[in-house]
C-alpha cells in the first residue's frame, strides 16, 4: 500500500481542512488478546521499571548530592537534548528498518548506565560527567524507542493505534514500580544500589527478541517493482496442477511437492533485491514534515505539544520534586510516595483515552489541558491537601493529553514516514522542553516557588485558546450531495 493511499484510509484532511475523518471512527480489536503483544509488552515493561528507577532516584541524589535545583533541572533535560538526534533515528527507521535501533539502543543504554555507576563508585561525581553519562542514556533509550514505536503498526496491524495507547499506558503503569520501590529499598541500598538495579532491565526486551517477538526485516523498497522475501516462501499462484511451477525454484511442472532452491539462486535475488532497494529514492526527512503539515490535526498537536513541553516539561517536574523536599520538607521516602501518586494519577488519565474503542482527539485533549492549567493555579495554595490535589489533577490531564498525542499519530500519519515525522516531532518537542528548565530555574530564582506554578498555569492557558481557534481543523466536512433530478412527472 502506497503512503498516499494509508494517509487516505486514515482519514487525513485537504490543506483546506476538508476531507472525510471516518478514521475517527474505526473500531479496533484489544491488543491484549494477542499472545504476541503481550511476550512483547512484558519485555517492555521490564525495560519501563528500569527506567522508573533510574528517572526518580538520579534527581534525588543530585539534590542530596549538590542541594541546587539548577544541577537537578539540567539532568533532567538529558530527555529534551537527546531529541536532537531524533530526525536522523526516525530516517534510520524509515529507510533501514527498526531491527538495528532497538538492539544497538538498548546496548549503549547498558554501556552509558555502566559508566555512570562506575563513576558514582569511584566518587567522581562531577554534575557536568553525570549529564554526559545521561545525554548518551538517553539517546540510546530515544533509538529504542523510535524502533519499537515506528515498528507497533506493521508488528501488529489489526490494531496498530490501540496498540500504541496500551504500551504508553503500559509505560505508565510500570513507572509506577519506580517510585515505590525507591521508597521501600532506599534505606537499604542507597541511592546508588538503585542505580545499579537498573542496570539488567535494559537486557530484558533483548530476551523477548531472542524467544522471536521482533520486527519483520523490513526489505529496501524500490519504485518499479517488489521482490518476494525469500524464494522458499514463494508459492503457486493457483492450486490448479496443471499450472506449471516457476523452473529457477526447482518446482516439478506436474503440480508436485516443490523443493527447495539451490543456494546461487537465492544469493542471485538477494543480489537483485539489494539493486532494487539501491535505486530506490532515499528516506528525505523532509517527507516527515510534509507528512506533518499535510493534516491540521498533527500540526495542531504539535503547536500544543510544544507549548506544554516548554511551560509543564521537565522543569515542572524538578519543580515539584524540589518543592516537595525543599518547601514541604518532605524524606526521600515521602518525596517518592508522592510521586508515586501523581503517576497514578496520569496512568488513570492515560487509560481513560487509550482504552476507548475511538479516538476522538479534540475532547480529551482540550479537558487535559484544561485539568493541567487549574492545577498549576490551585498549587499556590499553602495548604498540603489542595496542593497535592492540584499534583494528582495536573497529572491526570497530562496523561490524557499524553495517549491521545501518541495514538493521533499512529492513527493520522502514514506508516512510510511514521520514522521520520516521529522524529521531527520529538526534535521539536524536545526543543521546546530545552527551555523549560531554563525558564522554570530562572522564574524560581526571581519570584519564588509559588508565584512560579501561577506564572506556569496562567502560561498553559494559551493551550486552551489555540484549540478553540484550530476547532475547525477537527470538524468533518460534509460531503456534497447531489442535485435533485428533474422528472417529467407531475
């Protein structure tokens, strides 16, 4: 199926907002009924606790560590600085496949979390070496997630867009092990030890790869024709047996058993099927951002995603873990409590999105983000109840906002620049949430910690406006009907 053809099916829109939007109202079977999603997803939330403990207990050791928000903020935007690298994956994807991302981005996981063990246990706790050792963890996370992300539609595609919301919701469900278990071992291990416990999560998706829960290989594609995978999978077109079988596969002509095709012939078609992938024309990233433009709900999204990654990204996040310890006094083991909290929070807001049997973006979009700006405002309060129902309310929205952002461009864009426009998107996003440090930091240092949450929430509100002036962008246009026939008849 061509690109321009899946974008059609999937109901994208003209660049004048016109166009039949039946996607929205496609019924998927429940990927959990595949025994394959579920080796693969237990893989991968394996890998999600690792990275559960990693995300909450770094912070924390560099608060205990160096007592400065900026060193805890800076660590935290390893995420957005990775993104960078996110166009040149997402082209990988696209022209090379996804096999080689996960393998090799989850190995440079491995190496990076090594090194920063090592350097933890030698004392060398230098901030500007532990973003170094976070900057290359998380690139090598961001390969192995633009894989399996860009490879969910063709591994599983009966159900390619709930698919997607399972697994971040499944995301959200397995970080919820991290913040819990760093309050249960960290008196008994430190800071550290948790850190070495993140260490074999990352060999557990290579486990699942290995028991043959994997991508297909994905064949280069060519403009003028298509090679068959393999020549023993090559069968008969027609089960009548006077039809002759194709003689350079060894087939009998009288309709009998085939037999296998000799060795040079299948070095020959590979040979071929390599020419024919070299003369096709290369993965241009640009394609990814075509793909983008072409349908006023991606680009909608994205104008949201961004501003909501520079105004609530990752120097929210420090913000409230710093407020909790430095503001509410807050342990170590209070601080993860909380957070634990506030990720069931977004796992539930999470799950009330990607388990509808449709996606209608613009709705839980909008209350997402509303829920997130009320939130922020209501934090100004000095009172630790309201506070903490402000944190359980912003992350309720944020986790709707979440899943219907990852379905929407499962669903909308077409499978054949799903790498690059993917990538496009986090380089984006990621820049966006580059600032949010900065700006969080800085606006922390000149107001103080509360008149900052009001700043952040009256900041979110522009969200809310730019998706009631982009409405238009989500209505289906009705089609022309037409003109009544005239009859003779009276």
């Amino acid at each position: 199926m061509t690109d321009a053809g899946t974008a059609e099916e999937a109901g994208s829109v003209t660049p004048d907002g016109a166009g039949a939007h039946a996607a929205d109202e496609s019924v998927e079977p429940n990927p959990l009924a595949d025994r394959r999603f579920l080796v693969f997803a237990a893989g991968n939330a394996a890998n999600n606790v690792g990275e559960a403990l990693y995300a909450t207990a770094l912070p924390l050791l560099a608060y205990q560590l160096t007592d400065s928000l900026v060193v805890m903020a800076w660590l935290a935007a390893a995420v957005p600085v990775s993104d960078l690298f996110a166009p040149a994956l997402g082209a990988w994807a696209d022209r090379r496949g996804v096999r080689g991302l996960i393998v090799q981005g989850l190995l440079a996981q491995a190496g990076a979390a090594l090194a920063m063990n090592l350097l933890l246990l030698g004392g060398h706790s230098a901030p500007w070496l532990l973003f170094l050792c976070a900057v290359v963890l998380e690139t090598g996370g961001l390969a192995y997630r633009t894989g399996w992300m860009t490879g969910v539609p063709a591994q599983f595609p009966d159900c390619p867009v709930r698919a997607r919301g399972t697994l971040n919701s499944l995301f959200l469900a397995t970080t919820l092990a991290g913040p819990l278990l760093v309050a249960a071992l960290l008196p008994w291990v430190g800071y550290q030890g948790l850190l070495w416990l993140n260490l074999p999560t990352f060999f557990a998706p290579l486990v699942v790869w290995a028991v043959g829960v994997r991508p297909a290989r994905s064949a280069p594609a060519s403009p003028h024709k298509t090679a068959p995978a393999s020549l023993d999978e090559t069968a008969p077109a027609s089960l009548d047996k006077t039809a002759p079988a194709p003689s350079h596969e060894g087939g009998r002509t009288d309709g009998g058993p085939r037999r296998t095709a000799p060795r040079w012939v299948k070095r020959r078609a590979a040979g071929a099927q390599a020419r024919a992938g070299a003369e096709a024309p290369p993965s241009r990233i640009r394609d990814g951002w075509d793909a983008i433009r072409q349908d006023k709900r991606i680009s909608v999204m994205l104008v949201a995603d961004m501003v909501l990654s520079a105004v609530c990204g990752t120097g929210l996040t420090s913000l409230i873990v710093y407020h909790l310890r430095h503001g509410w006094a807050l342990s170590g083991q209070q601080a993860g409590l909380a957070i634990a909290g506030m990720n069931v929070a977004s796992l539930v807001g999470n799950l009330l999105v990607s388990q509808r049997r449709r996606l209608r973006p613009w709705t839980p979009m909008t209350l997402g983000v509303a829920a997130r700006s009320v939130a922020l405002i209501l934090m100004i309060v000095p009172v630790w109840p309201v506070f903490m129902f402000a944190v359980v309310l912003g992350a309720l929205g944020q986790g709707a906002v979440m899943a219907t952002v990852v379905m929407a461009r499962v669903r909308y864009l077409p499978p054949g620049v799903l790498g690059r426009a993917s990538g496009l998107i986090w380089l984006l996003t990621g820049g966006a949430a580059l600032l949010s440090p900065v700006f969080v930091s800085a606006l922390d240092d000149v107001v103080g910690t509360p008149p900052t949450f009001l700043v952040l929430g009256i900041a979110t509100t522009t969200v809310l406006l730019h998706l009631r002036l982009t409405r238009a962008a989500w209505r289906p246009v009705p089609r022309p009907q037409e003109p009544a026939r005239r009859t003779n008849e009276p």
